[in-house]
C-alpha cells in the first residue's frame, strides 16, 4: 500500500508570493491533516480535512488555508509569504472514519518550503 | 488547553545502553497518547500507542505504560542501536477537545555512538 504521498518536496520561493503544496493520502484514508514543523515552534496543527469539509484549524492566520478534493488529496496555500514561513510542512491521513480517535496519522515526508 | 512536556534533548548514549525519555501530559478530556520518531529527511512515524490508563504499548523493543495517575508516557528501551538515532516525539490526540488533532511535545534527538 503506498504512503502519504506529498509534493514537491522542495521550495524555495520570495515573500509575498503564494505557493501550493499537494498531498495525496493512503488509499481509503478519508481524513487528511497539515501540521508546520519549525525548529523554534515545534510540530504545529494547521487544520484537518475530512470528506471535503474543514474540521478544525489551527491557530494560524487567513493566509494559510487548504481544501480537500473528493478524491480525497489536499492541497494546502500560503499567500502572501513571509520570512517566518519557512518550515517543513507535514502532510498525514488516518482512517479516522472508522470513528476512532484512537486512529494514528500516517505521515508523508513532507515538504521543504523556504522563502527568501 | 492541551499540552505535552517532554525532557530536553540532546541525549546520547552508547549502544547498548538502556534509553528513557520522559512526557508527561495535561488533557481536558481523556487523551490517547502516542510516541512518532522522525529520522533526519524524513516524515514522522508511528512507534507506538497507548490507548487507556495502563496500557503499555511497544513496539521494535521499545515500550511506554500510560500512566493516568501521573499523566505520564514515558518512553524506554532495553538496549539502544546506533539505528535508533532519530528525533521521538511524545503526542496526545483528545476526543473530548472534539477534533481529531495531536498536540506534540519538542521532542527529543537521540545520538546513539558505537
């Protein structure tokens, strides 16, 4: 069964642009959830997708957004870029619809994203 | 609000040598706890969870027992491998917070020398 699967993998892109990045979860796997790893910050939610509908979001401002397809794949967008985005952004999908919090997310390697 | 307190890396040893990392938690509702480990370019995996009060879960020789009373999930195991440097993060997911979210400790970097 293939992973979490995201791309690209690398990014490097100037403040004030705007970047998308993609994120195909496991195959069956209906909910899919973006986290920013920062050194200074640590793991941080940004928001979870299930079933095309936003369940929560994380303490981020409006800049940072996402959708999810039917398909279930996510994209997620930062507008407006700024120094301070800098981060591994880390995709992960759980068969959260099995109705268990217990459910593990199953992570993608992420995403490198530097702006310049 | 949820957190997760983790003991402050780096931490190396020697191989062989017996590894605890210590979390401990606060939870508004009634948490399952995980331990993910990221090794260096790579995404964070799943090492083990633990469910409800008392369960210990293991995996590749290492164990954690959560502790409600202590609102512990400490990580240990028997003989570290120089494979098992990487970056372990202890994380609760809370049902009672009403959204399938971790909240991660900072983690911890362990060096394992030959």
């Amino acid at each position: 069964k293939a992973g979490v699967t995201q791309t690209p993998r690398y990014l490097i892109k100037t403040r004030g642009q705007q970047v998308t990045l993609s994120c195909s979860p496991i195959s069956g796997h209906r909910s899919v959830s973006w986290y920013q790893q920062t050194p200074g910050q640590g793991l941080q939610f940004l928001f979870e997708y299930f079933s095309e509908t936003q369940r929560n979001k994380g303490n981020f401002p409006g800049r940072f957004s996402g959708r999810q397809f039917s398909n279930s794949r996510s994209e997620m967008n930062v507008s407006t870029l700024e120094l301070g985005d800098s981060a591994l952004y880390l995709c992960a999908s759980s068969n959260r619809d099995r109705g268990s919090y217990n459910s593990p997310l199953h992570f993608g390697n992420g995403t490198r994203l530097t702006v310049t | 609000g949820n957190s997760v307190t983790q003991m402050e890396g780096p931490v190396t040893l020697s191989e062989e040598a017996f590894l605890t990392i210590n979390c401990t938690y606060t939870a508004t509702g009634y948490p399952s706890l995980f331990w993910y480990v990221q090794y260096p370019g790579e995404g964070l995996q799943l090492l083990l969870k633990a469910t409800k009060a008392d369960d210990k879960g293991s995996n590749k020789g290492f164990e954690a027992t959560y502790r409600k009373e202590t609102t512990s999930f400490h990580l240990e195991k028997g003989s570290v491998q120089v494979s098992d440097s990487a970056v372990y993060f202890c994380a609760l997911s809370d049902a009672g917070a009403g959204s399938y979210q971790l909240t991660f400790g900072k983690g911890t970097k362990l060096s394992v020398i030959p």
